[in-house]
C-alpha cells in the first residue's frame, strides 16, 4: 500500500493514503465514494497494520462542506471506521488530546489540514473543500484552539496536504467573488482571458487562513502534489467517480 508520512516520532504519526492502481479500487478509502464497502474495509485495515493501531481507533467525520468541527473523546472510538453510518455528522474538522486515535480526513481534491501540538499533545485534521475554504473552517478551528483550548499558535506544527493545483483548479464568477469577498486571497487567484475561468490556489488560501490565526509561517508545511496531474492522486475534477485518500493523525501512547 501507498503512502505517504508527514511525520513518524516517538509522539506522532500523521500522513496520508495514496491511490494505488495495485490494490482493489485503487486504494480508495470512503464509504461514501465506493464500489464495495467491503473493499474500503480491506484497504483500512491495511492502513492500520502499518501504522499498527487497531481499525476500532478510527475516528471520521461525515463531511458536507461545512465549518463545523468536533472534538473527539474516547467514547467516539470506532466511529465511521467499519460503518459510514455511525460517523459523526455534518463536521468537517476533528481534534481531540487522547492518546491513540485516529483521526481521520478524506479528500479528492479538497485541501486537507493535518496539525499537531507538541505542549498540549493535541491532534487534528480539517477538510477545507473551497466551500469550507470561504466559510473559514480552517482559521475558525484553530480561533477556537486558541480561545477554548488555550493552545498558542507557535506551538502547532500543520501540514497542509495534496489538493487541486491552481493551475487545474479553475472556476466561474461565483466561485471568485466568494473568494475575494475573504479580502485577503486576490493575490492567490488569476483569470485565463481564453477560458474564461478564474484559477484558484486553496492551499494557500488555507495557508494564508492558518497565518491570520497566527501559526507562524515556519511551522506550516505544504505538499504541492497536484491531485490531478499526480498518479498517486484521487481527484474528484477528474474523475466523478475517483476514490478518496485519507489524511491521518494520531498521538501514540
């Protein structure tokens, strides 16, 4: 199985699933975008063989594009790992400070957010689609770290995973206007006069997000693997069938 690991410490492992064309639908990791769940089962447990944790420490989120976000107990445990159905609903953003879980995002061009904080063993990841990039869940998330969970901005480390390039991520009028209403993204868009399309870099929307919450620029990291263009990427432009990955964090015990 391919995959990708952002970090692998006495203390954390976080990283990311990657479409591979040897495995059973390419690798795909969704209930919600599958042929079979049974499948998606198989190529979780793979996943939890190799980071070694068991599939009952999954924990995932039903996402549809919102900025809400969850945080997560023991009693969450197992959620939407072997039923999609018991997922925890309508959240896009996951964070908890217990030991042993793994929080789980899933994206197909979305841009996901994987952040961990070393002084306050907490964890987490966030799925900002451009929908959840307009509506801020991303700088929501870690105003609320701050202001509820008394964590201080220069103690996260976020790595922004593999989404959509600018260059493919073209849009209309009303996307664009969204996105400038924010007033700080217009130097991270561009129109194509031939197209009639406006481009868009979200990951660095989100970047410019995770700046404004404070995260000092030297602690925020970002993969610039195209979803589209990469072999090792599911993209949902693409393909309206393609699999998703999933992004990954945990706090070992």
């Amino acid at each position: 199985m391919k995959t990708k690991i952002y970090i692998d410490n006495d203390t954390f492992v976080a990283g990311t699933t990657l479409r591979d064309e040897r495995l059973p639908e390419h690798n795909n990791m969704a209930f919600h975008a599958c042929e079979k769940p049974e499948t998606v089962l198989v190529n979780r447990k793979r996943l939890a063989d190799i980071l070694q944790c068991k599939l009952a420490d999954f924990v995932s989120a039903s996402q549809t594009h919102s900025a809400n976000f969850h945080k997560v107990t023991l009693a969450d445990k197992g959620r939407g790992a072997e039923v999609g159905a018991t997922a925890i609903p309508n959240t896009d953003a996951l964070y908890t400070v217990e030991p042993n879980v793994l929080l789980c995002s899933f994206t197909a061009d979305c841009v996901p957010v994987i952040f961990w904080n070393e002084a306050r063993g907490l964890i987490g990841v966030i799925h900002s689609g451009w929908q959840g990039t307009v509506k801020e869940i991303t700088l929501k998330v870690f105003e609320h770290l701050k202001e509820v969970e008394g964590c201080h901005p220069a103690d996260f480390h976020v790595q922004i995973g593999m989404a959509l390039s600018q260059e493919k991520f073209e849009v209309d009028e009303d996307v664009y206007v969204k996105f400038k209403a924010l007033g700080y993204a217009d130097e991270l868009m561009y129109f194509n006069e031939t197209t009639n399309k406006y481009h868009i870099d979200n990951q660095k929307t989100v970047k410019k997000q995770l700046e404004l919450a404070g995260i000092p620029e030297n602690r925020i990291a970002i993969d610039r693997t195209c979803t589209y263009v990469s072999p090792d990427g599911f993209s949902y432009r693409q393909d309206k069938k393609a699999g998703r990955h999933l992004s990954f964090v945990m706090r070992k015990g």
